[in-house]
C-alpha cells in the first residue's frame, strides 16, 4: 500500500470524497479506490537504487512517516466503522 508513485486516472481521484491532507492519504485513496466496481490496482516494480548514509540517507525520517501512516490508518478505520453503523 505504501508506495513512492501512484498512478491514476485525474477522474476517478476528482471523484473520491477525500478527507486526509497528509501521509495518511495513501491509505484512504487506497482503501476507497479498492472498493470500487471495475477497477483494478495493479503493482508495476520499478528500478531503485537507495542512497547510503554518506549520500545523504536520513534513515530516521522514516519513523515520523509510519507514526503518520499508523494515525492515518486508523482515522480512517474509526471513519468507516461509524458512519456504517
């Protein structure tokens, strides 16, 4: 679900009733576009080649990132558990 590039038709993201502004929209677009009729999410591997610590790495940024995903993921959990009730 996390991924550095996402792909979408401009119309199909303009028609989703997105409420997160942070990391936590991965999660929400993800979970919405999953749910819809006739479309498909696809994974497509690319090439990367990660920097190491003397290029610059800042290994600890990433902790910030999932506590972020983490809030994000359950918001939207809480979200979707009140309003189908």
């Amino acid at each position: 679900m996390e991924t550095c590039y996402k792909v979408f038709w401009r119309e199909l993201i303009q028609s989703l009733d997105l409420k997160e502004k942070r990391f936590g929209f991965e999660p929400e677009v993800t979970a919405k576009v999953s749910r819809l009729p006739k479309v498909r999410i696809y994974e497509i591997g690319i090439s990367y080649y990660g920097r190491t610590y003397e290029d610059g790495k800042m290994a600890l940024e990433l902790f910030g990132v999932l506590s972020s995903i983490i809030y994000g993921v359950n918001s939207f959990v809480k979200q979707s558990h009140i309003s189908s009730t």
